[in-house]
C-alpha cells in the first residue's frame, strides 16, 4: 500500500512539474528525450524542529514555486510530509543536467531558503536516483491533458 502510494506521488510529481511548464502557447515544455541520461533527479530527506515547522513549509513552498516559474532546468520541485509525521519532508526534485541544479543553488531564491531555513532543519539527506524507466516519464506527462 504504502509503495503504491509513493508511485502514485511520483506520478502527481510529473503531472505538477509539465503543468507548471506550459508557456504562452500552452505546449508543455519538457526535457527531451535524448536528454534524459543527463538528467539529475533525487529524493530530498529534511526533518524540521517542530517549531519552525508553519514558517518552513511556508518558505519552502515560495522557493518551490519560484525555482519551477523561473528556472527552466528545473523540471519538478515537488514537496510533501509524511501523513503519520508532518515534521518528516521529503522533495522530488527533477534538474535538467548537473549544470541546471547548479545554477539552481546559485539562484537568489533558493539561497534565502538555505539561510532562512538552517536553523530550522534538524537533519537532512540527499539521495542521488537514477531512474529506471525514463520513456515512461514522458507517458505519464502526456495523460495531463
């Protein structure tokens, strides 16, 4: 159940990031294919003292939503909680290639919310992903419309 359930976020996850990548014309804007080998994708572990947990989810969702509006190599930064622990965060971020994420972590937006947030985050951890069924991705944009 619970896997099911973390495929079914991983699906909501692309269906978010292709919607949020339309331009004036409505076509999605996607990586292409050729490109998917170069793509940088990982699962973001964060833990957030109680506390902080209001005002964090609130910086976090204006960074999400600034790196998908302005950056195009940031293909998805979807965030969650765990249900049974809203403390417990997790993001599905998707980049373009290496050179996208970095930029990403230059952009002006997301080093407010590393020294907004730091004394926020009890602990955190990145987990580098690689995928297994790439083609599927683009299948899984097309049922968006």
């Amino acid at each position: 159940m619970r896997k099911t359930n973390f495929l079914t976020s991983i699906m909501f996850v692309f269906m978010m990031a292709i919607t949020s990548k339309m331009n004036a014309q409505d076509k999605p804007q996607v990586v292409s294919k050729s490109h998917d080998t170069d793509m940088m994708v990982r699962i973001a572990e964060i833990e957030i003292l109680p506390e902080y947990l209001e005002e964090y989810k609130a910086i976090l969702k204006e960074e999400s939503s600034a790196s998908i509006e302005i950056e195009p190599g940031v293909i998805c930064i979807f965030p969650m909680f765990q249900k049974e622990s809203p403390t417990q965060i997790r993001l599905i971020e998707i980049y373009a290639n290496k050179a996208a994420y970095q930029a990403h972590i230059q952009s002006p937006h997301f080093q407010h919310y590393k020294t907004a947030t730091l004394k926020m985050v009890k602990s955190l951890k990145l987990v580098e992903m690689g995928t297994i069924d790439s083609e599927s991705m683009h299948e899984i944009f097309k049922k968006l419309k």
